[in-house]
C-alpha cells in the first residue's frame, strides 16, 4: 500500500499521527509505504496547531516521528511543495493521496496529473474558520468513479490564490487564522473516507462530505463525474 | 367501467352528483357543496380502480414459462417528496405545500419553493442557508440556470466553494 500526505500543516499532521497509527496495526500484506511532502519549516508559531516534537522541516521532523513510533511502515520524507515539475515524479498510479494543502493551485495540479492515472485515489480536505469539506476522486482503470476536484468546484479549477513556491517568506509567515478543531475534523472525515475505502464499501455515492461547527451539521454529498 | 376525471364531473350539476353518490354507496353527501361531492366521487374512484387492477392480475393466466419471463408488476415504488402545512385553515387538499430540498454545504432543510426560480430561491435563502455569492446552483445532480423553474421532486443544491486552508 502506497499512501503519499501532501502537506503537513494543522490537517496533515493530525491526519498523520491517527492515520499512520491506524496503519502500523494493519499487517496489511506487502506492507505501508509513506511518502510526506511538504516544503515548509515547523515554527514555534505553528504549535497552537499542528503537532511535531520538534522545530525544523516538516516532513524530516514528522518522518523520523512516525519511523520511530510505528514498526510496521515505512516512512519517507520530501522536502518540497507539489508542482506541475515534480507532481509525477512524486505520486504514481496506485497511489493513495491524502490531500492536505492550504491553496487551490496545488489541489488543481494534483487532480490534473490524476486525471492521467490508471488507479488512483485522492481524498483532499480543506476548510475554513470553521467549515469546511473532503473530496474524494477515485479512478480505476482509467475510469473516474467519483468527480475530480474541480468538476465541481471552479475555484479549484481557476484558483486565484498562490503557490507556497511563489510566495515570499514574510507572506509564508502571515497564516490566516484557523481553529484546531475545524483542522481536526477534516483529519476525522478523510480517516471516515479511508477507513470505508479500506473495508471495501461503495463510498462514490458520497464524493463530498460538508461540516459546519457552529450548526454542528454534516452532509456528505453525491459527486458523479461529468465526463470521463 | 368509466372513471370520471375532475374535469368529467364538474360539467355534471350538483343533483347529477349527488345521485351518482347515492348510486354509489357514497352517504353524506345531500347538504355537501359541489367540490366537496367531486372530491368525494373522485376518492371512491380511486378505490374501485385500485381493486379492478386486482381482479385483472387475478383473472389473467398465462403459461408459467411467458409468465417468468415478464417482468412482474409494479409492487412498490420509492421517490422523495416531503410536505409542510402551510394553510391549516384551507380545504381538504390545500392545507399543505410540497417542498423542495434545499442545501449548500452541511446545511440543508425542506422549503416550500416549487415554481421559484433557482436565482429567487438562492437571493431568499442566503441568509439562511449561508449560500455564497459565488455558489452555482444544482438541481438534481445537474448544473442548473438560475431562471429554472423548480418543481415537485426536485432536489437543488447550492455547491459550497471548497475550504482552502489547511
């Protein structure tokens, strides 16, 4: 089993502690490889959210956490942003992706690329002070089973936002205000997709899953592809 | 046997209508205003078409190896459709509105807005359903233009813009 997180910030590193415990008591035959990516630097600032034992590169830093933790996967570490140079490069077909970035570009040159490959699936969550939502495109044999990320979302597909890669430090260093919990349960609804995915029930009658904290709702949602 | 329709029975005068009841087994029915005496018609119609479909299944035999292969009768059917009662002092018939869900995001409710528009409906329920300006609005599973008309049965969504941050 190939699971590649791409980004480690306040959803990709909950996400990665609960997922990858899940996965250490799999014994799931020919073993887990992890691949982490994300080009950013752990800060004292990030604390009040994310959760590494020590400063530095994110994925070196949550990479020897997880290899020294769990036995039974295999851990690497990238330390680089996703781009449309080294997307296929870093996520082969067969992959499982966990999406777990703060901006657009990087979700539309992840489902580009998908869209190329024989099997695939990617489940992308993202949010908002405290909404939020999880996509999940899956593909096999060529075939979309569930919409990519931008089928139904146009600021995915025209995103006006930037990539980490084109942004200067002191932008880098100016996050946006984010609520631990609405972090946590994007990490919760992507481990909920994963966990029926694994267990080999039909999820792609629900390629979307809404949250809302303050009215304590959930909806998971249709998401039939449009052309394939 | 001939089952009226509404529009059948309205050109009949209200002694033709209560003599049909009569005829019919309907009691009551003497002092009741013409619609009342239709509505009463038209139910009972509704029964003795519903047995007559009995009786036909039950009187047809056909060979056991054409019977298997014909697809057996329409024995329950499924679909979504939710009333609310919206004029509880009204006639039998008109007390209750049928609704239209209406979500964006993980916010969802039934409102009463068959024959609004998509636009009309989203310029309403902002508000309430926190719908963005940018939302584009989807009418079972299809992109939809904000002049669409909705109707019963329908289900309109609203596609909340993706959380971007991470």
């Amino acid at each position: 089993m190939n699971i590649i997180i791409v980004g480690l910030g306040g959803i990709g590193s909950m996400l990665c502690d609960n997922l990858l415990r899940y996965l250490n008591h799999l014994n799931v035959p020919g073993g887990v490889k992890v691949d982490l990516i994300d080009g950013d630097h752990y800060e004292t600032k990030n604390s009040e959210r994310q959760t590494f034992s020590r400063l530095g590169d994110k994925a070196s830093v949550k990479c020897a956490e997880m290899n020294y933790k769990f036995n039974n996967i295999v851990c690497f570490d990238h330390k680089e942003f996703i781009n449309e140079n080294n997307v296929a490069r870093l996520i082969p077909t067969g992959a499982i992706v966990f999406l777990c970035v703060d901006n657009h570009i990087s979700r539309k040159v992840i489902s580009n690329h998908c869209q190329t490959l024989n099997d695939v699936t990617v489940i992308s969550g993202g949010n908002e002070y405290t909404d939020g939502n999880v996509q999940l495109f899956q593909r096999k044999g060529g075939v979309n089973l569930t919409a990519n990320l931008t089928e139904y979302h146009p600021e995915i597909e025209f995103p006006e936002d930037q990539s980490p890669e084109d942004m200067s430090c002191e932008e880098l260093s100016k996050s946006e205000p984010q609520l631990l919990f609405t972090n946590l349960t994007v990490a919760t609804i992507m481990c909920w997709m994963f966990y029926s995915i694994y267990i080999g029930k039909d999820i792609t009658k629900h390629g979307e899953v809404y949250f809302d904290i303050s009215s304590m709702a959930t909806l998971a949602k249709v998401r039939t592809p449009k052309s394939n | 046997m001939n089952v009226e329709t509404a529009a059948t029975l309205e050109i009949k005068t209200v002694a033709e209508l209560r003599q049909m009841c009569k005829s019919r087994g309907i009691v009551g029915m003497s002092k009741k205003r013409k619609d009342i005496v239709i509505d009463a018609l038209l139910a009972k119609n509704i029964g003795t078409a519903t047995s007559n479909i009995g009786e036909i299944v039950k009187e047809t035999k056909m060979p056991s190896k054409i019977a298997s292969e014909i697809p057996g009768p329409v024995t329950a059917v499924s679909f979504g459709m939710k009333s609310i009662l919206t004029k509880p002092s009204a006639r039998m018939g008109d007390k209750t509105t049928t609704t239209v869900q209406v979500s964006c995001g993980a916010n969802t409710a039934e409102f009463p807005v068959i024959g609004k528009t998509v636009g009309a409906v989203q310029e309403f329920l902002k508000e309430v359903l926190n719908i963005d300006r940018i939302a584009e609005g989807q009418v079972n599973g299809k992109t939809s233009t904000t002049s669409y008309v909705l109707q019963e049965g329908d289900v309109l969504e609203f596609i909340k813009p993706a959380g971007r941050k991470g």
